[in-house]
C-alpha cells in the first residue's frame, strides 16, 4: 500500500513542477533554519572524543562569596573554585562520582630550552585524573601519572603543533621547554585539539603541583558519574559542602553555581556568575529557543498549506471515488499526509545539507571555531541529527497538510466528486 502511495507522490511531482519545486525549496529553507540551530547545538553538546564523557559530566566552574558583616552586603565572584575550599570542603564531600578533576588555565612564557624564541601562550594546569576524563590521542610518550602529580614532577604534555612550532622537526620527546623560564620535560604530544572541545582543549599541559603558588590558584572541577540518575546524589554532597561552607565562615555565604551540566555550561559561559543569575540565564534562554522554533514553524508551514491545499483540490475526483469503492476517512487521511510526507523528507534533507553548509561556513560566529579550524565529523553526524531532522519534517507536514487533508477525507462523496467543477 505504502509503495503505491509513494509512487503517487512521485508521479504529482512529476504533473506540477513547478508547484513541487516551490514546495520542495520553501520546506527546505524552512527547515535549514530550525536544523542549523539543532546541529550547532548537537555540536556543542556531542560526546565525542576526547570529550566522549560529556553526558556524565557535571562541572563547577563558578564561586562567588556574599559578605553580610557590619550589616553589609558584598559580593565577590570568580572563575573557578579556590584551591583551599576544592581541597578540603568540595573533594571530602564527594564519594559518588567515578572521577573528580581539576583544571586551572595560567598564562606563561614558553620557548624550547637554550633558545631566545619564546612566545606567551596558555598552559592547561591539570591532576592525574585529567587523562581519564579526556581522552586525548598521543601520537608519542604518555600522560604524567598520578605518581608524577603527587611529586611535583615537572613534565609536560604538548600538542602537535606545540611539538612543529617549538621542535622544528626533530623528536621532542626527553627534551625540555620552559613555563616562566622554568624547565619542564616533554613526555608526551597528543594530537590537535578543536577549539569546540573547551574543557579538552590545549597547546600544553602540566601538572598543577609543579607550578609555583598552586594553592592560590582557582580550579574548574569536573565531576564523572558512572551514570546521569547519580547526578541528583552528586549534588546533594556539593551541597553539604556549601552548607558546611556557610556555618563555619558565617555570616559569609557562598555558591559554587552548580554542579552544572554540558549543556547549561555551554548556555551560560560566564564563568564567575551565580546560581541565580545560571538559573535566570536558562530559562531566558530556553524561552527564546521555544519561541524561534514555534515561529520557524508555523510561519513556513501556513505558507506551505496553501500549495498542499491546491494539490488536495486536483484530487478531490480521485478521492470521491475512492470513497465510492469503499476508502475510509483514516485511510483517505492516512495517504494524504503520506503522500505530502515525501515531499517534506525531500526538503527535510536538502534543508539538512544547506544546514551543514551553513554551520561549517559560520562556524567562528555560531561556534567560536577559527575560519581555518575543522569540525569533528563524528559530531556533525548522529543518530540524534537524523531523528531530529524526522521529526521535524514530521510536525512541519503534520501543520501544512493537516488542516487540508482532515478536510478532503471529511468531505462527502457526491461533494469530493463535484470539486473539480467549482469555481
């Protein structure tokens, strides 16, 4: 039944080309619009190397301090959390994640030993346990180890540009570069990260025990679950860590802004912001993002209505005598919807690739990519694009075709047959 009714599509494709090539290109460009936003934010959010843990990730990115005393009101907030409170509040609180990380962002002159070359880059400052969470390719060497982290041991890993820029050639595994004219070996070169992969993302990293004044420093943490229904547990212990925070360094009050998902920490990229001003940020957020796609889809769809509704009224004939032979209304409707379906798919997928087209052409704006960077091609295509882009065709044809085709399989026989005859 199915393959007959998509030969009839076919073959009305076929009779109105014009009709059809309108349709096609106004449910593409329709769909291009919704499906950018849809593949932008599956980038972001993907988890794929060497961000593949993603969905289990939680973050705590942002501290802030309220001081109350002397009937005062101030507020200090900050990126990241301080190395005394991580220590000896946040990491004794938690016992469900599977991982805790922490990272720490410095800016340091670099330059390969014994040369005057050196140039300011950011050094990615990180525990042991950085290599578990992320999955980095080493094309040489191997991460430092949690024996090195608890040491000190001034070792580095570097990325394959790091190595050409600095190495020029030769092999720099065993050789030695300096952070602030301090040396520290190289062992290990991972492949080029993408700046997509913000928390992965790096030219070098060390262990943050070997640089001087680590304990003043602030920390991103990074919390791995062995599975999202723990994250409710995981913030629980954050929170009795606050409130331990709050009873003993009262009438200060402090907030971690979290443990935030990927998803939130990609929506609200300030870093120092708290869990008020996180939570307001999202709601805004997702109230626009619902309002843009009730909008990219009714509009087109309305527009789209009135050629499904000029193709319904040239078989108005077909369907009376349908109806004379025994047809039943669901099966009228059925085929209908059907029938208009596979010219939704056909804009539904030449939408799709404009989309891509669009995300990889304006990647710097929509994604912060430079002009010359690469996208991960795991990300760009997924299984979720795919459903997405279905359902979205689905309730885009469901909108257009709905009102006309309830309609014609309503209508009764001797009306369906006389509707070709009606001005």
């Amino acid at each position: 039944m199915y393959k007959t009714y998509f030969r009839q599509a076919v073959g009305m494709l076929k009779q109105n080309p014009f009709i059809s090539v309108i349709s096609i290109l106004g449910t593409a460009l329709a769909i291009m619009m919704i499906m950018t936003m849809i593949v932008t934010d599956g980038i972001q959010n993907a988890s794929v190397a060497p961000e593949n843990k993603r969905d289990r990730t939680l973050y705590l990115v942002s501290f802030a301090e309220r001081d109350t005393s002397n009937g005062k009101s101030s507020m200090y907030a900050s990126g990241g959390l301080p190395y005394e409170i991580m220590k000896n509040y946040v990491v004794p609180a938690l016992k469900t994640p599977e991982l805790t990380v922490a990272t720490s962002d410095m800016n340091a002159v670099v330059k390969r030993e014994g040369t005057n070359d050196a140039s300011y880059q950011m050094i990615q400052t990180t525990d042991a346990d950085y290599w578990k969470l992320y999955t980095h390719t080493f094309t040489e060497g191997k991460p430092y180890g949690q024996e090195d982290f608890e040491s000190g041991l001034r070792v580095a890993v570097i990325s394959e540009t790091t190595a050409k820029t600095l190495f020029k050639g030769e092999d720099p595994i065993g050789k030695n570069i300096e952070i602030n004219f301090i040396p520290y070996r190289v062992g290990g070169i991972v492949q080029d990260v993408s700046p997509l992969f913000q928390m992965a993302a790096g030219r070098i990293w060390i262990p943050y025990t070997s640089k001087p004044g680590y304990e003043q420093a602030y920390y991103n943490v990074m919390l791995l679950a062995a599975n999202v229904s723990d994250f409710p547990k995981i913030r629980q212990e954050v929170n009795e860590a606050k409130r331990k925070l709050d009873f003993e360094k009262s009438p200060k009050f402090v907030d971690f802004s979290g443990a935030r998902t990927h998803r939130v920490l990609v929506t609200v990229r300030d870093r120092g912001t708290t869990s008020e001003a996180v939570n307001d940020r999202i709601q805004k957020t997702r109230r626009r993002t619902v309002f843009l796609f009730a909008v990219m889809l009714l509009v087109p769809a309305l527009n789209l209505s009135g050629f499904s509704l000029s193709r319904i009224r040239k078989r108005m004939a077909e369907i009376g005598i349908r109806k004379a032979f025994g047809a039943k209304r669901h099966v009228i409707l059925i085929q209908v919807l059907y029938e208009n379906l596979i010219t939704t798919l056909i804009g539904g997928v030449i939408g799709l690739g404009l989309s891509y087209g669009i995300v990889f052409g304006m990647r710097k704006w929509l994604l912060g990519i430079p002009a010359d960077g690469s996208l991960p091609l795991n990300a760009l295509v997924s299984g979720t694009t795919f459903l997405a882009i279905f359902v979205v065709c689905l309730v885009l044809n469901l909108i257009s075709a709905g009102a006309p085709a309830y309609r014609a399989s309503r209508m009764n026989i001797v009306d369906s047959l006389h509707q070709n005859n009606k001005k």
